[in-house]
C-alpha cells in the first residue's frame, strides 16, 4: 500500500524547501498520496472520519511540515485533536487504527542545527522538542520511525542543498 502525507503549511506557495518536497512526492503517485490539509480544509474544519478513512486506506503515515513557535502549525494540531480520536486511534472499542502503522515526521527546522543542542541558542534538540509526536504515535501504539530534519532557512540554502534535501526526504519516506 501507499504512503500517506500530512502535509501542512500555512503558506506553501511561497515555501521553497516544503514545496519542493512536494513536488518530489508527487512524481510517484503510485507510492504516495499527498494530502495539503490546509487546501482542504482552508476553514480549519476538519472531517475526522473522511480524515481517518484516508489513513485507513495506507499502510504509512507521515506528517509533514515546518517547525513553528517550536511546535506544529496550529491546523495539523487541530487535525490530531480530531482525527486521533477515541475509539479509533486508542482506547476501548476498536481503538487500534493507528497498531503498527509505520508514522514519521519530516519538517524544516528552519534554524541552524547547532542552535537545536543543550548547548546551543534554544537549549533542546529537535528530537527532544518532536517527541510530543513520538509519545502520541507511542500511545497509539504506531510503529514511530523518527523524523527526517532540514535545518537552516530555505532562502538562504543553494539550490543544490534543497535538491540534496528532497532526494534525501524522499529516500527517508521510501524506507520506513
């Protein structure tokens, strides 16, 4: 089965890095399935049960989008608040979607990787900070892989980091 990806971003045309990585995906729709969350639900209304339909119908699962206040955008927030229910993520009475589905996670930090370290200018890792997402996936009992990371602004990045950065997301997302 095919690999589904969350993606959220709350401006996408303009992203360099995030947009890219999308393209990259949907060079091979036989293998993945791009979702734009805030194309489709531009109000923030989320439909929870078309939502975890999609997930049902692939074998992985990937969140992706860009770091924000150190966390996700607020819309893929509200998407796991409604999608993870429950009854279908956890709990009693069928509560098991998620069981051994393979989830990851990849963002663009957006900061240099030297900034994310006990001793750097943020004091925490990356994967200190994502690991919110890890317990959740934990919880549900998913099979966590781990997140795929670009660090540093896009704008600032050659045209050959981001090519680099999309093959590698794309390898990452290809061995899950």
């Amino acid at each position: 089965m095919k690999t589904l990806v969350i993606v959220t971003h709350p401006s996408l045309e303009t992203s360099v890095l995030n947009k890219r990585w999308v393209e990259e995906l949907k060079k091979y729709p036989e293998k993945y399935t791009v979702h734009e969350l805030n194309k489709v639900y531009p109000d923030g209304n989320i439909d929870a049960e078309k939502e975890q339909l999609l997930i049902e119908s692939h074998s992985n699962l990937v969140l992706q989008f860009p770091v924000y206040w150190f966390n996700c955008p607020p819309l893929l927030k509200k998407w796991l608040d409604d999608v993870f229910a429950y009854g279908w993520a956890y709990g009693s009475n069928g509560g098991d979607k998620l069981k051994n589905r393979k989830a990851a996670l990849a963002v663009s930090a957006g900061i240099k990787k030297e900034d994310y370290s006990k001793e750097g200018r943020y004091r925490y890792t990356l994967e200190h900070l994502l690991s919110p997402f890890e317990t959740t996936f934990l919880y549900c009992n998913a099979d966590y892989r781990s997140f795929f990371a670009f660090y540093g602004t896009e704008n600032e990045s050659s045209a050959s980091e981001l090519e680099k950065s999309a093959q590698d997301y794309l390898n990452f997302v290809d061995n899950l």
